[in-house]
C-alpha cells in the first residue's frame, strides 16, 4: 500500500509552546490529507481536511487559530499546535487518500502518528 | 446522518480460535465505501479492506474474511484461527460522499496464547 510519513513520532513540549507536525506522502501525491486526534481509549476525530493550495476546512468545534494547517505542497502538510497547553495531549494521526481518481473513493493511507505530550 | 458502530468494545480470545468482529452502519448514501483498518499498539493504522456498496461479495484474504451485507448494513471481519500478533484495535469505517471517513468506536481484540 501507499507510504505516509509522521515526524516527529513522539514530542514533549511545556505549556505555552508551539509544536510542528509534518506529514508527507512518500510514493504518491496528494491534494487532499486528513488530521485526526486520538485520544486513549476512543476513536479517531477528524480534526480538518487539509487542501493543498487553498485554506484547511476544520470539523465543527475545532479551533482554527489554535491548529494551524498548511498544505504546502502535494506531498506535504503540516499542523502546528499553537500556545499548546496540557489539554492539547493527544495522539495526531495524518492520512492521505491514494488511487486511480484522486478524489473520494479512494482507500485513505494513515501516518504512524505522533505522540504530543504537553507539560 | 452518518454512523458506524461497534458493539463490542473488547474481546478476549485463546489463541487458534476464530473470532468475528461486528460493524454496523447508518448512511441515506446510495454508493458508499467501507473499510477496516487494523491499529496495533504501535498506534499506526494499517488499512485492511475496502468495499464499496455495489460489491457484496464476500471475501477472503488468508485467515481474514469479511461479510458484507447490505440488508443488514453490516460489514462483519472474521480472524480465523486467532493469532497474538492479531491483538490490536480494528476500525470500522464509512467513507461518505464528502470523503470524510466516519469511524466506529473500534473493538480492542487481546488474543492469548
């Protein structure tokens, strides 16, 4: 199956800080990617629909100021957790749908995750 | 609206034994895509099959096998001849029109030796 990429995997930041995450389609381009928050023990929550080209489309009840997505190329989009706070600690999982149309029915491939810790 | 779930929360099997994990599904979508992905402790999502709404054929992949069921709206996975290294949360999902993936709420599945 198709290669997504998560870096870092694991971060541990003091409150008040801002931290980068970074995903990268490694075989395949892709103009759409999908965030997810996971929190122990539950599902995933798709957080924002990231559009390379144009602005980030959030869930209801996720706030854009706070997680700023940038698709800066078509194999790369990256989330910044602003002014990150204890509360913030998740799990933040990444995927990128990959296959023949390039739009919604293709199989969506998932990043490793990362690991945000704040202290 | 859109809805997956999983009744079952947890499962504890022995090892060798078969196990089949239950979804179920709620969509007023004509065509639609379903999946299941595989998370292991390691926490990466592994995606394991893909179904669209036309297809209800069964089928089977090494000891995995799925039922799809349109009348019942279930996709239902089956591990057959369990193994430890099948321990892990399984994710039902449904791919709407918009292309969002809506998730069940995954069933942890511990297979002892």
């Amino acid at each position: 199956g198709a290669v997504v990429s998560q870096h870092p995997s694991w971060v541990i930041c003091k409150s008040g800080t801002s931290v980068k995450i970074e995903c990268r389609s490694l075989d395949f381009q892709a103009t759409t990617m999908f965030w997810y928050r996971q929190f122990p023990k539950q599902s995933l929550m798709l957080m924002a629909t990231s559009n390379e080209g144009s602005k980030a489309t959030y869930e209801q009840g996720v706030e854009k100021d706070k997680f700023l997505i940038n698709h800066a190329s078509l194999t790369l989009s990256t989330l910044t957790v602003t002014s990150a706070h204890p509360e913030d600690s998740s799990f933040y999982i990444c995927s990128a749908p990959q296959g023949l149309a390039g739009g919604w029915t293709d199989t969506q491939y998932f990043g490793p995750g990362t690991r945000l810790t704040v202290l | 609206a859109q809805k997956v779930t999983q009744a079952q929360t947890e499962i504890s099997v022995v090892e060798k034994e078969d196990v089949t994990l239950d979804c179920v599904y709620e969509t007023r979508d004509t065509t639609y895509y379903l999946f299941w992905y595989k998370q292991p402790p390691s926490g990466e999502l592994v995606f394991l099959i893909r179904r669209n709404s036309f297809d209800e054929q069964n089928e089977i992949s090494g000891r995995y096998s799925w039922n799809f069921q349109k009348s019942t709206s279930s996709f239902n996975f089956t591990i057959t001849a369990s193994q430890v290294v099948d321990s892990a949360v399984y994710f039902c999902a449904l791919r709407d029109a918009g292309g969002k993936l809506i998730f069940g709420q995954g069933t942890e599945l511990s297979v002892k030796p």
